[in-house]
C-alpha cells in the first residue's frame, strides 16, 4: 500500500443520494429532483486530521472507482459507507451492454489480504441493508470484513435511542475515546465471526467489530456516520472526530494523529 507520504490515503464511497419527489397540489401533479450528501462531518474530521481523502459519490462509482490492483494500492484504506453492492458488481458495461468487467469488490478483497484496510459502516444500504438489497454477504467482501452478515434485512431501528458498551476499552482501534457514547437510532444487525475482536456492541449485537485478512486489516461499523441513525448528539460529540481517525488509523496500520477534542459540529450535508 501506499507509504511514500505521512499522510493516510483513503478512499471513501458512498453516502450520497438522488431524492426524485411527485407534488400534488390538487388536480395538479409536478415533479422535483434533490441530490444530497451526508458525509460532511465525518470528511471535514479526516480533511483536519491531514489525510488525503479520494470520495466517490454513489453514482460516480461505474466511472471513478478503481478498476485495477494498481489503482487501489494508490490508497491505504478504502471506507464503504450506505451504498448497495450492486453499484460495484454492475457496471455500464457489464449492464447496459453484457460486457465482462472487473469485480471491484473482489479487487478490494484482494487489496485488504495483500495489507490494505477496509472499513464498512453501517446503513440502509450497507452490509445486507434495507429489504436485503446490500447484499454484501453474497459479494467477496463477505471474506475480508469481520462480520457474518443475514441473509435477509439486517436494520434494527431504535427510536429511544440504544446504549454502546464498550468490551474492550484498551483497544487501540478506539484510541483512547471515552467508554460513553451517545446514543444511536439503530444499526445492522451481524454477527462477528470467531477471530474476530468485538470492541462494542449494543446488547448482544456487535457495534464494532475488528479482524485481520491476510496482510491487512478490516472493521465493521454497525451504525452509521451520518443522520439518522447517528443524531445530532453524537456528530457533535467531542470525540467523534478522534474516533473516526482512530478507526481509519487502526485499519490503516498507521499512527492516529493528535486531534483537538471539538469536531466539526453537525451538518446535514
């Protein structure tokens, strides 16, 4: 992987969306479209931690994402956030014109054995995801990543809010950050594989989960970084931003760098 430069190199994707919204008014039908990203706190942590962040939106990924082993050791880790499998496996060309082409996800299974970093957080479309259209326990992510993942939707939704326990405090994945999170709105429902770390978890349902692959590592976040799993209180949290840069700086295999204790604050987009 890459390590010509300090700074960790991370390739983040996901977590934007296209809203297509039909108004009625009356008699009268009319149509409005909104794109919108969910991801601003979380990147501006990383921008202020000095890391060189690459982000490929949902609907960049058939045309930026990478397409050989070359282009992904560009990177030291790469974080897959609320964006479905399907997006990778299905190409233009392999769907609009039957072309074979390059399993991504298979090129990110082999970049962790090799000694790369992987994290997934949690979502809609993460892991199995919303009516099991994730699908990623079907993909060769379901190899590297530290979690057994169901084969059917994965969502448990928390409306009061849910408690984190911590299991292992001293784990440097969460580099110091206090054992009291704020509480979260929900999270994919997995189940950690035997050689696996949990290091929280939420009941007996794993939260944050480690493991190594081959040469590299890999972490399964089970919540989300964003609205609405993740509400105000945690994005504006003091450690949000020191334990995100933990989680990449783990996964990374890198030192984490020394942060100030306010984050970014909340923002929608």
């Amino acid at each position: 992987m890459s390590t010509s430069k300090s700074s960790i190199k991370v390739l983040f994707v996901g977590e934007s969306w296209i809203k297509h919204t039909i108004h009625m008014k009356g008699f009268d039908p009319f149509h409005s479209t909104e794109y919108e990203e969910g991801a601003g706190v979380f990147l501006a942590c990383l921008d202020d931690a000095g890391y060189e962040v690459t982000y490929i939106r949902g609907h960049e990924i058939t045309l930026k994402f990478p397409r050989t082993a070359e282009e992904l050791n560009a990177f030291d880790v790469v974080v897959i956030s609320d964006i479905g499998s399907n997006s990778f496996l299905l190409p233009d060309e392999t769907f609009l014109r039957s072309e074979a082409s390059p399993n991504r996800l298979g090129l990110v299974a082999e970049f962790v054995q090799g000694g790369g970093g992987l994290v997934m957080i949690g979502g809609y479309l993460s892991f199995s995801g919303i009516d099991g259209k994730a699908r990623y326990g079907m993909s060769p992510l379901a190899d590297p990543l530290p979690v057994t993942m169901l084969p059917y939707d994965d969502r448990v939704e928390r409306s009061e809010g849910v408690e984190v326990e911590i299991c292992e405090p001293e784990h440097p994945v969460l580099g110091g950050t206090p054992s009291t999170w704020p509480r979260l709105l929900g999270y994919n429902q997995l189940i950690a594989k035997p050689d696996a770390t949990v290091v929280a978890r939420v009941g007996e349902d794993p939260m944050l989960v480690v493991g190594e692959y081959g040469r590299g590592r890999a972490v399964a976040f089970a919540s989300d970084l964003a609205p609405h799993w993740a509400p105000r209180e945690f994005l504006d949290w003091p450690h949000y931003a020191g334990l995100w840069t933990s989680i990449l700086s783990w996964t990374a295999q890198a030192p984490a760098p020394v942060l100030a204790e306010q984050s970014p604050g909340f923002s929608r987009g």
